[in-house]
C-alpha cells in the first residue's frame, strides 16, 4: 500500500513537470509583426513556426544575400518549405529600404555632370 502511494506521487509529480515545461515552451508570438530585414535570431525564434535553426538560418541568408524584398523571398532558405511563408506571414514584414533625399539626388546629379 505504502508502495503505491510514492509510486502515484512520483506519477504526479512527473505529470506536473511534464505539464509545466510544456506551458514554459509554448512561443509567445510578436505582438507587432517582425521585419525580416532587421529581426534577430532571438526575435525570429518567437515566431510560432519558426525555431532556432530556421532563424539562424534566415538571419544569415540575410547577410549574405541582402535585404528580403517580400516574405516570400524565405523559400530561397534551404529547410523552408511552401507553407512556410503563409503560416508565419501574420508575425512578419519586410521594410522597405529607405529612399534618398530629394536634396541628396540633386547632389549627386551634379557631381555628374
């Protein structure tokens, strides 16, 4: 008797531990959508879809590649299937590179000239 009950608190012991590391695992995604253009490794990694490997793997196709133009631009990643893109195009944008002055275009025509 006194066996079973150790042998049943040990259950539910490991039940919580159980319990409580899937609660503490569970991503909790960006509140405001992340840019791919900028986004760490870390902040990628939240994105529900994408896991650690997957946001190295963005981050460094970013720096040897550029800048993303679109989301879509992630199926050049090797591991990232055609899914991909539309499960996580709620958590991520991509900026758009900021353009010249009007004033420093006009400079630099006259260079030319």
């Amino acid at each position: 008797m006194k066996l079973s009950l150790h042998a049943g608190a040990v259950l539910l012991l490991c039940c919580a531990l159980l319990a409580a590391r899937v609660a503490i695992s569970k991503k909790i995604p960006p509140s405001v959508p992340l840019d791919l253009n900028t986004a760490t490794a870390a902040q990628l990694a939240q994105v529900p879809g994408i896991g650690a490997a997957t946001a190295k793997a963005i981050v460094q196709f970013r720096k040897k590649s550029g800048r993303f133009e679109r989301v879509e631009d992630l199926l050049a990643i090797r591991g990232i299937s055609a899914r991909k893109p539309e499960q996580i195009r709620p958590y991520v944008t991509v900026s758009r590179p900021s353009s010249k002055r009007q004033s420093e275009t006009a400079d630099d025509d006259k260079h030319l000239s």
